[in-house]
C-alpha cells in the first residue's frame, strides 16, 4: 500500500480484493481479517480519505466457491457496519446473477 498507492494522493480509493485469495483456497475468515488490518492501514495515511468496497462477484469460472465468496462478502459487510463505518459497501453480487441464482456468463 504505502509504497504503490501512497504516492499517487488519490481523492477516493475503491477497493476489490479477496477474490483471488477465496479461490487459492483461502477461508473467507482470513479475508476479513485481511480487510480488517486493511481499512487502518489505509487511515493511517489517509485519515479523512474516501474508501468504497466493492463486493466479490460471482463467476461462471468459480462457481464451487460461491458460498465461501458470499459468506466473505457477508462478513466484510457486516464489518463495515460494525467497524468501519467510513467505508461504503458496494454490493454488486446480486446484479451478476441470472434468476436461478447462477452467475451470469455474459458479464
């Protein structure tokens, strides 16, 4: 963080991260532990900084890890509401999904 985002002095920072860590096989408990060193992280240098998080979204590719990347989706949320209320949280899981729940193969 410091070394990459730091020296750009962004107005807002959008964050989407965990994705990839879900499909490594990590368990959504380490991503929210992850964002919750994050968001301090991040308001040590930036105080009064915007933050936006956007949720994961589902994937035709990864589709045998939807629960645990709802259930991150759902801890994170919760957390902004409980922790960091600063942060807003974009929910984008619900607008990738087909009517049978399936994750859209044309997004």
């Amino acid at each position: 963080f410091k070394r990459i985002i730091y020296p750009l002095e962004p107005s807002i920072l959008v964050i989407y991260a965990g994705e990839n860590d879900i499909a490594d096989g990590q368990p959504a408990i380490v991503v929210q532990s992850i964002f919750r060193q994050l968001i301090p992280a991040i308001r040590h240098f930036y105080p009064n900084m915007p933050i936006a998080y956007i949720s994961l979204k589902p994937s035709p590719s990864r589709v045998s890890k939807m629960g645990q990347m709802n259930d991150t989706n759902n801890r994170i949320r919760n957390d902004i509401v409980l922790l960091f209320r600063e942060v807003t949280f974009i929910d984008i899981w619900p607008d990738m999904l087909l009517p049978n729940g399936q994750p859209n193969p044309d997004l």
